[in-house]
C-alpha cells in the first residue's frame, strides 16, 4: 500500500478553501482503453473525455486489479485535470485518475453513482 493512502494516517494539514479550488478535479467518460505493457507496473493507457470545455486526455493508470480495458469504455471516473503532462514510460500521462485503496492496496477508482455531465467539477 502507498504510504500516503495507508487507512492508519491521520488528516493531513489544514487548508484553506481556496487551496482545494486550485485543485481541479473533474468528472469524464472513459472512451479508450488498453493495456500499457511498457510500464513498470501493470497499467492501462486510457482516453478520458471531459467534455467540450476540456476534451478528451490521456491518462495511465495502474488498475488492472479490478478493471479490464472492456470494463473501463464508457466509466465515468474522477481525475485531476490541472497537473502538468507527465511523461510513464514512452506514454505521456494529461491527468491524475483517482482512486482509493482498497484493502490489499489496489486501485478502486472514484466515480458517480449518478450520470453527471462529462466536465464536471467536485465541489
């Protein structure tokens, strides 16, 4: 398990409200997704499409635990939209896909249990 998703940790440092809105975090469909044999850790390459004011981005994610790339098309799913690229491998990652631990440490992926607009922001 990543020391920073251990269960045992307390709450962090306090923030104010406007250091949570500089964080971007938005709602999109999953519109492709395959295996990314080329990563260190098992992962899948992903396209997630955050609607007209944003587009479509490019994540890598290491989910393979729970999810097929079937599985994945067509999942909304929450991720961070305002980090800088980063370069996994020969891929270039355009945002953070979150998730929470599950009990052995696995990636279980945020998402709504309601449709919502593709682009939407939590809040």
């Amino acid at each position: 398990m990543h020391k920073l998703s251990s269960p045992e940790m307390p709450a962090a440092d306090a923030i104010t409200f406007d250091d949570f809105l500089k964080v971007d975090i938005r709602l999109g469909t999953v519109v492709e997704a395959k295996p990314f044999p080329e990563a260190r850790n098992p992962s899948f390459k992903l396209v997630i499409d955050f609607g007209a004011a944003i587009g479509r981005k490019k994540s890598c994610a290491q989910i393979t635990t729970h999810y097929s790339p079937e599985s994945l098309i067509g999942k909304q799913v929450a991720a961070v939209v305002n980090f800088p690229p980063r370069q996994i491998g020969p891929a270039i990652s355009e945002v953070l896909t979150l998730g929470f631990p599950d009990e052995n440490g696995e990636v279980v992926l945020i998402s709504s249990d309601q449709a919502c607009p593709d682009g939407s922001r939590l809040f």
